[in-house]
C-alpha cells in the first residue's frame, strides 16, 4: 500500500523533489476540473483530477480544503450557501492519488445547515472539515475595516501562483517580508470563466485562502513555519473569483512550536467579503 506522510498536508512553499519539475496535471485542465466531484453514492465523492509526474509531491491544503467544502454543499439545499469552515489538516496527502470526501448530513435547520466531511486517501484520513451553510438574509451591512490604499492590479509585478491552477497574481508593496520573501499581500484572480454559483466562488475562495504563509515575517533564520495544522475561513458577503481579490496576511504569535496568523480578502471595491485563520508548525530548523 502507498504510504501517505506523517507530517500535515503542505502549503504551496513546499520544496520540489530534486528529480523532477513541479509536477501539473494533464494540459489544458482549470480549476473548475479540479472541483469536478464524482458522486460515488449518497454522502460519498471522490476527487479524481491528479498531478502525474511526481507520486510523492504533497498535496497542496486549499485543494483538498476546497474540495471538501464543495462535497458539503452538494448534501445542502441549494438556496444555502457556506458562510463558514473549520478544518484540520491530519496527515500529509499526494497529489498523484485521488481522494474520497464522506459527509455527514449533522442537522438541517429552519436557516442553517451543518455538515462535517472526512477526506480519505488509501484508506486513511487525511483531513476532516466542519462547516455551516445559510439562507441569505437581510440585515445591517458595516465595513468599519476597509481595504488600505493600494494601487489596482494592473501595472503590479507578477507574483508566480506555483500549484494553484487558473490563476494569476500581483504583487503589491509589502509591509511584512521574511527571509523567503513570502508574500503576505497579494491581489489574486481566477483566469477561468466562473458560472454564477455562490457555493462554486466559496470553493475557489478556499483554495486560494491556503496560499502562501502569514509566518514569513517571524522567521529568524533558525526557525521557519511548515504544514499547515489547521485552517478556518469565514464568508461574510458575495464574491466572484473571477474578478480581483486582494488578499492580505498579518502575523500574530509563535510559541510551542506553532504559529498563528490571520487574514482578510477584500473586493477591488475596497468591502472584506472573507475572513481566515491558520495555525501552522513554527520548528527549529534541521
């Protein structure tokens, strides 16, 4: 049997294996191939779109974070749409093994739906995610924390969005930098067509939220952060991914061999339509 690694699923800083290039699935997929879920039965869904070059390479956490959310909102009606997610990363996944999501349907309210998800490789549990779905209301709309002045996209340095398919970046100034030059600012956009789907924009939310680390600015040179231990994304208003999203991470705490950081995506409009956390292993180097 394959052998999945100990360590948690790994962040897109993940080192390539000295043997090949970073591996990518089959030419011409998007992202939208890569949230193609394959019912198997009632509850249970398996993601099949793999990265063949490399057996070994990790499995990138806002994928299978991603993934996991859509398999929970296919159990919800479809007026409900996520309005927030919690989720540990357990065991480290690869890239070239297809991955089985299994839903358990925990309550259906007058408003709110629960729904916690286990993924699976090989028999093993390698992620597991509670989230909540809601039917949109209407009620008070403050943005007392808008976006800081930043200029728009266009004309920014690109940033490289190694692993994350259908994507670009740009790089606006940093205010926070480690020694890896990670950035914790970044405006972000899906380059796919996007069909009008709330659920569909959470998902591509998700997968972008795990990119890059809010840590870097701690790094001493001695200690650095690794895999991800555990990742909350919160959804506070409509969003298309399809247009810009700026993105930023801000640093908080690292004790106990772990780091804590949080985040804020804002539409070009300057209104914050997500809020995220993670807490990641923060070791001594080797």
């Amino acid at each position: 049997m394959h052998k999945l690694p100990e360590a948690g699923v790994t962040k897109t800083r993940a080192p390539v294996p000295p043997e090949s290039a970073s591996p990518t699935p089959a030419v011409h997929h998007t992202v939208l191939d890569l949230l193609d879920l394959e019912e198997v039965e009632q509850d249970l869904y398996r993601a099949s779109l793999v990265y063949e070059d490399d057996e070994h390479y990790p499995l990138y956490g806002g994928q299978v974070a991603a993934q996991a959310l859509l398999a929970a909102g296919r159990t919800v009606p479809q007026e409900r749409a996520p309005h927030s997610l919690h989720g540990y990363f357990l065991r480290g996944g690869s890239s070239a093994r297809p991955t089985v999501f299994r839903v358990e349907r925990d309550r259906d309210g007058r408003s709110y739906s629960a729904r916690r998800v286990v993924a699976i490789q090989d028999g093993a549990v390698i992620f597991t995610m509670s989230a909540s779905f809601s039917v949109p209301e209407a009620g008070i709309d403050v943005e007392p924390d808008p976006i800081p002045e930043l200029p728009p996209p266009a004309g920014l340095p690109d940033v490289p969005m190694e692993r994350l398919l259908s994507f670009e970046g740009r790089l606006p100034a940093q205010v926070r930098s480690g020694p890896d030059d990670l950035p914790t600012r970044i405006w972000a956009r899906c380059t796919a067509p996007l069909p009008d789907s709330p659920l569909l924009h959470a998902c591509v939310l998700t997968y972008l939220s795990d990119f890059s680390t809010g840590l870097a600015q701690l790094e001493d040179g001695t200690s650095g952060t690794g895999s991800s231990l555990d990742h909350a994304v919160w959804f506070h208003r409509d969003i298309r991914m399809d247009d810009w999203v700026f993105m930023e991470l801000v640093p908080h705490t690292a004790a106990g061999a772990r780091g804590w950081y949080t985040g804020a995506v804002h539409r070009a409009d300057g209104v914050r339509v997500a809020s995220l956390t993670q807490e990641a292993l923060f070791r001594k180097r080797r």
